[in-house]
C-alpha cells in the first residue's frame, strides 16, 4: 500500500491562481545538493577546510578537532580581555560618579 500523494483537484482552485493544476502538486523540498554546496561554503569561510567525500584519517581527524579548539579558545580569551576591558570602564565610572556626588 503506497503513500497517497499530495494531488489537489482543480476544481476547488483559489482565486489567482485559476485551475492550473500544477500551482497545487509542486515539490517544495530543496534537494540535498543545494545544502552540500551551503555546508561546503560555511566550512570553508569559517574553519578554511573543503569537505572532501572521502574518508578521514585519524590524524586528520585530530587536525580538524585541533584546529577548531585554538580558534574557539582565542574567541574565548578574546571576550574575556573585552569583557574585563568593558567591566573595568564601567566600574572606574561607577567610581566617579560616586565621589563626585557624595564630595557635594
């Protein structure tokens, strides 16, 4: 017993689209290829890597993980030194304001 497919009748048609049957049994699913050529492309901008449809070795494997820790570890350091940056501004503020208005 097959899947019923989604066939409309024409004869209940919306208004605009008139009783072209075709508007009503279009495919709206995005073949995989179009995905594999997004995910390719992310890769390649943000880990500089090409996906290549071959098995990976070990070592390689090791680089990849390897590679993508540094870069997550120097995003890490890099908000920390921002956020201590930021935090310290806001405090140093914070303190003047203070004396400024108790000095009063």
């Amino acid at each position: 017993m097959g899947r019923r497919g989604r066939r409309h009748s024409t004869g209940f048609g919306y208004i605009g689209f008139g009783n072209n049957q075709s508007t009503f049994n279009q495919k709206t699913s995005v073949p995989f290829s179009v995905y594999k050529e997004k995910l390719d492309l992310e890769a390649h901008l943000h880990y500089e890597m090409e996906f290549l449809h071959k098995d990976l070795t070990k070592a390689d494997k090791q680089k990849i993980k390897d590679k993508i820790r540094r870069q997550e570890r120097q995003l890490f350091i890099r908000t920390t030194v921002v956020s201590i940056i930021v935090f310290a501004i806001v405090a140093y503020i914070a303190y003047y304001l203070i004396n400024q208005i108790l000095s009063r």
